[in-house]
C-alpha cells in the first residue's frame, strides 16, 4: 500500500499534536495484530471443534461479514473524525455525558481484560519454554491435563509470566506509536504468519489432513443447533477487538486519505484467514492420534501436547507452535495497553511515559489475584478462595473467571452497541458520510453499510447479550 501522506503528527481539535502511522500498511498490521490474539488461535478452533466445523464456520464467516466488518468502519471512522481515544472522541463528536460513559466503559473494560489476558500468555510463554526444554513428553491425557493442573496452581509461575508479558507490552507502548507499535506489528504479523504457514505445511502431511480438510471447510451441520449459532455471532464480535476502544484509539492515527472501509475489511479477512489456518493446524494433528475435536477449552493445553510428543521433531513443532501463541498474545496486549495510554494522555495530558508506566503498573497489579486464582503451590488450597471476588455472576467463579464473564458477555457487546447506535443515530450525517468516504473506493458502499449499522448491527449485538444473559438457555464463554 502506498504510505500516508502528511506530517507524522497531527493536530487534534484541542490542538495537541497527535502521532499517525507512517503508512496504510502498518497500520492495517497494528490493527491485524490487535485483533489477532488467542482468541482467533486458542478459541475459535476450539468452539469450531464443539460445533461440529462445517455450517458452523459458513454461519461465523457471514457474522463476520455483516455485523462485526460495519462495527469496525464505525469505530476506525469515529477515531479518526476525532483524533482521539474512545471519551474523547464521543464528547468531539457529539456525544453528551452517557456516550462519553460508553467511551469510559471501553476503557475501563480493555484494562480489565489485559490484567487477565496477560496470566493466559503467560501460560502460552511457558508451554513454548516446556515444549522447548522437553518437558512436555506425556502421551496419556490423564497425565497431561495433570500437568496444565500444575501449571495452573502455581502462584510462582504464574506471577512470573504474568509480569513478564506486561513488560514486553510495557517496553513497546513506552516507545511510542511509530517506533513501538507500529514497529513491532510490523515484525510480529510476518512471524505470526510465517510460523503458521510452516505449521500448516507440516499438518498437510499428516494422515489426519484430509479429515480436518473436511471437518472444517465440509457443509455438514449435524452438531449443529441454535446455540451454535449464537456462539457463531458472539465470537464474530469478540474476535476483531470491538466494543473495547481498540479501533477507535488506532482509528485516530489513521491518515486523513487512509481508505477506512477497504482497511477494515482487509483487517477482518487477515483475522480471519489466521483463525482458519489455525483449524487446519489443530485438527490435523487431533485426527491423527485419535484426539477429540470437540474437547473445548483444553483442545491447545491438554489435546496438543499429546500429539506433539508423538510426533517426529515434536518438540520443535510444539515450542513453535506455542511461540506462536505468544506472539498473537503480544500483539494484542499491545494494543491494549495503547487504548488506556492514549487515554490518560488525550485527557488528562499526561506524557506517553507517565501514562505507560503508571497505567502497566497498575494493571499488572490488578491482575495479580486472576495469576493467584488457582495458587495452592505456595499458599495452600485455600488461598484460591481469597481471590474470589465477593461480587459477579454464578457461584464458585474467582476473580479470574468474573473479570472474564463481565467484560466478555457484558462489556463489549455494550460497547459494541453504543459505538453502533451512536455513529449511526447521533453522529452528524455529513460528518459521517464524509468520515466515510474520505480517500475511500467504496464509497458507493455508504449506505449499505448505514443500513447493516442501524438496523442488523443492533439486532445482533442485543441477541449477543440476551444470550449472554441467559435468554436462551445459556451464556457465551
């Protein structure tokens, strides 16, 4: 892509200077990597694997495609009108005091997130260090669920991780959008993608290959039922990082010429094609030693192993792939910790280096109890009962897994859907269309897209949080 015309910072309507992408194409990598994570990696083969594969994927290629593509034009437009991170750019727009509670919602809920997102790379970072040190040799499940159980209780590991992650993430925000961000993604993506091309191209010679190909890609539905469906829009909106800010605080480094619709869909269908290539990473080496495709959330730490200690130079294949992981993990973790920077410094203005450092520190500090939420290595069983929160849905869930269940189920579809409603219903509608069709080749898609983003959008994003809500019979997540 050609670069971005213009300075390297701009103006922002308060005047202070704004920093900008040296070009489209970092900026597509930047936004590619906030999206990519082990959500794309870990999860969506996970529940493609529960949902039988097939009609499962067509029904979350179409979520994709017509709810959470016009979500992401809303929300890179809406920074880009404002230059600003998510409070900022409701109140410049526009908004009044329960946008700008929308906008304040987005960022609380991204430091949430990051605090035990961060406890999940580090397991990835530590499965990459096992796989690498041979350790992860156990072919029996029993042994190797017993060992993720391990990993799991131990406070030391896990706090380790834990601040170690936060660190990489720390060193790159603190360097700015340019030299940081920007910087990175631009060596991440490449890897990421190079790491799953020679994964994928060792899968394609397994005996199970062929099996995935079908299991996958074949319009077969007979696990098929509304709930898979349900779990098919849910994650088409959780995937791409919408209804947290993300977008917006990207979206305002965005160049004035940049083409917001073609950069979205180009961001939407990279996240995509990584999710299934990760199905065809995974399933291939789950038929192949007889593994369950349907063993949920344990497909990655507890099927995997299994199939990496039985094959040829599995160590090998198995650090890469949990490397992988963790390089996924970094990219979003990096964009995270950007929305909450960028924030401190559009309202409080604060320098890039007060806020990365302040703010890291004290998310890392509140993900401390989600590290500890399974501890009994150092403080004994009943230590896990002190990181249990006294509030949050469903009995028996620690802070870990309420933190998870409120910002997931709750937060982001709200955030989802006031970005919607708002660029939709209040935002002005020359400002919009212009937001819209600036440097843009679609820009006979803009009503189209108004159409999907007042009408459809809404409707798919309450079904989300209805379901969430247990509406249906039960929750996502």
């Amino acid at each position: 892509m050609a670069p971005t015309t213009g300075p390297t910072t701009a103006a922002t309507p308060s005047g202070t200077p704004r920093e900008r992408w040296s070009s489209r194409i970092g900026f597509v990598l930047a936004a590619t990597g906030s999206a990519v994570g082990l959500g794309s990696i870990w999860k969506f083969p996970y529940i493609t694997g529960v949902n039988g594969g097939g009609w499962f994927v067509a029904i979350y290629l179409a979520c994709i495609a017509l709810i959470a593509v016009p979500i992401m034009v809303a929300e890179i437009l809406l920074g880009r009108a404002t230059r600003k991170a998510p409070v900022g750019a409701f109140r410049d727009a526009g908004g009044g005091r329960l946008w700008r509670g929308v906008g304040w919602m987005g960022v609380v809920t991204v430091g949430v997130i990051l605090s035990y997102y961060s406890v999940v790379a580090g397991w990835t970072m530590h499965y990459a260090w096992l796989s690498a040190s041979g350790a992860l040799r156990q072919t029996d499940p029993q042994a190797v669920s017993a060992q993720f159980a391990a990993v799991h209780a131990d406070a030391g590991v896990n706090l380790a991780w834990h601040l170690a992650f936060m660190l990489l993430v720390t060193w790159t925000v603190l360097r700015g959008v340019r030299a940081g961000v920007e910087r990175w993604n631009r060596w991440l993506m490449p890897l990421l993608l190079a790491m799953m091309v020679a994964l994928t191209a060792r899968a394609v010679t397994l005996d199970g290959f062929g099996a995935a190909l079908e299991f996958v890609f074949g319009l077969h539905g007979a696990d098929l039922t509304a709930r898979s469906v349900l779990e098919a829009l849910g994650h088409s909106f959780f995937t791409l990082s919408l209804g947290m800010g993300a977008m917006i605080t990207y979206g305002s480094y965005v160049g004035d010429d940049d083409d917001v619709a073609v950069s979205s869909v180009t961001i939407s269908a990279l996240d995509t094609l990584i999710s299934l290539l990760a199905c065809l990473m995974i399933f291939p080496i789950t038929f192949t030693f007889g593994l369950a495709p349907g063993a949920g959330p344990g497909l990655i730490f507890a099927n995997l192993p299994i199939g990496f200690a039985q094959m040829p130079g599995g160590a090998a294949w198995g650090t890469l792939f949990f490397a992988l992981l963790a390089v996924a993990a970094l990219s979003s973790g990096i964009s995270a910790l950007e929305v909450v920077v960028a924030h401190a410094m559009d309202e409080f203005g604060w320098s890039r280096a007060r806020a990365t450092l302040t703010l890291a520190a004290a998310i890392a500090l509140l993900g401390v109890p989600s590290a500890l939420s399974g501890a009994t290595t150092v403080f004994g069983s009943g230590f896990a009962e002190w990181t249990t929160p006294l509030f949050g849905p469903g009995k028996g869930r620690n802070w870990f897994d309420t933190f998870d269940w409120l910002a997931s189920n709750l937060a982001l579809p709200l955030g989802g859907l006031g970005v919607a409603v708002f660029v939709a219903w209040r935002m002005g509608p020359a400002a919009r269309e212009r937001a819209f069709c600036a440097g843009s080749s679609w820009a006979r898609a803009y009503w189209a897209w108004l159409w999907l983003l007042r009408w459809l959008v809404p409707l798919g994003v309450i079904v989300i949080l209805l379901n969430a809500l247990g509406a249906f019979g039960g929750r996502l997540g």
